[in-house]
C-alpha cells in the first residue's frame, strides 16, 4: 500500500517517526524476511462506492455515505473473484459495517473543505 512506503524507507535510513506525525502506514521490511504483519484494516472510497477489507472479508458499500446505498460482502478466501455477495447471511457484516462508519467519519474530518 503506499501509505506504507514513508515508514519503510524511514526505517531503512534509520530515522524515527514520531506518533504526532499521524503516520498511517506501516513499516513492511519485516515482510521480506519472512516475517508477517499484523492484520489491519484497509479501506478505501471513490465516488459513489466505499470499501473495507478486514483479513478474509471484504465489505463494499455503494451509496454516497455508508448508511445511504447498499452492501455487497464476500470473503475472499473462498471468494477471490467476489462472484457470490454473502451480505444477507452473515454475521460478519455488522463488525464491518462499522469499521466503515468510522473509518468514513475519519475520512471526512481529513478533508479540506475547498469551498465548492
């Protein structure tokens, strides 16, 4: 992810990253030696469609703000190719929904507002 390349290349010149920075990415260095990095969420939006990955699940929503729209949920590792929207029958979409909800909210109280 490319949030990821900032604390990387800190690491390898060796230079600290403050938590004020607000840095959302992480150090993924240790991927290459054979280490794994902790699960974590990844979200991402574009107009009209938001999304939330959270290990095997995959929650996307398509509406303008998360409680407008619809939601497709799949689970990846059965599901790679998202063919088969499970949202209906399964529990798992409360806990994403509302890693959505708040990872929308943050989305937004980021934003600039540029006055158009």
């Amino acid at each position: 992810v490319v949030y990821d390349i900032f604390p990387t290349v800190a690491h390898l010149a060796g230079a600290d990253i403050s938590p004020d920075m607000n840095i959302e990415g992480v150090d993924f260095w240790p991927v290459f030696s054979g280490k794994k990095l902790d699960e974590r969420v990844l979200y991402w939006r574009v107009p009209g469609q938001m999304a939330v990955r959270k290990g095997d699940w995959k929650l996307v929503h398509l509406g303008k703000t998360p409680d407008d729209g619809v939601d497709e949920l799949y689970n990846l590792a059965h599901d790679p190719y998202e063919k088969q929207n499970v949202a209906s029958q399964n529990p798992q979409k409360s806990e994403l929904k509302s890693e959505l909800r708040r990872q929308f909210a943050m989305d937004n109280s980021h934003r600039i507002d540029d006055g158009a």
